[in-house]
C-alpha cells in the first residue's frame, strides 16, 4: 500500500504539490493518506481527497482534528471517511 503525508498547511500550493504525487501512487492500487499533522485544509485538497476516495482502489484517510472539521463543515464526512475511522 502506497502512503501519503499531508503538510500541516494544505492550501492550494500544497495541492498542486501532492497531485502529481497523488496520481503515481493511486496507479499502484490502495493507498493511505496521512493526515494527522493538518492544521489547514482549503477547497483544493478536500477536492483531491474526495478525487482520491473515489479513484482506483480507493484511499484511506486518517484525519487530524483540523481536516474532520472541515469534512463536517463542507458536508464532506461520509465521502472522505469510513464511519470506523471516525
């Protein structure tokens, strides 16, 4: 299984930063998105995330407190989370 760590800033600029990385490593099936150090998620990374969720074999999102937040606030929780991970 392939793994991704988010920066604690995930803004725009860090989204163009993790979509070319993003895209290798959902070719290589299941993947696992670190998300424990967010601080700040923005519009573009939850686009990527809900992108990430529903490509190839999918993705495993462990959260901070920070990024559940925001999954709640956008309405975003059920797509981005099992309910086991919550």
């Amino acid at each position: 299984m392939s793994s991704i760590t988010l920066p604690a800033r995930c803004d725009r600029a860090a989204a163009e930063a993790i979509w070319p990385e993003l895209v290798a490593a959902l070719g290589n099936g299941a993947l696992r998105i670190d998300g424990s150090a967010v601080e700040h998620v923005g519009q573009a990374v939850l686009q990527l995330l809900v992108s990430a969720r529903r490509s190839g074999g999918g993705a495993e999102i462990e959260a901070s407190p920070a990024l559940t937040e925001a999954a709640r606030l956008t309405g975003l929780t059920s797509e981005l989370f099992e309910e086991s991970e919550l």
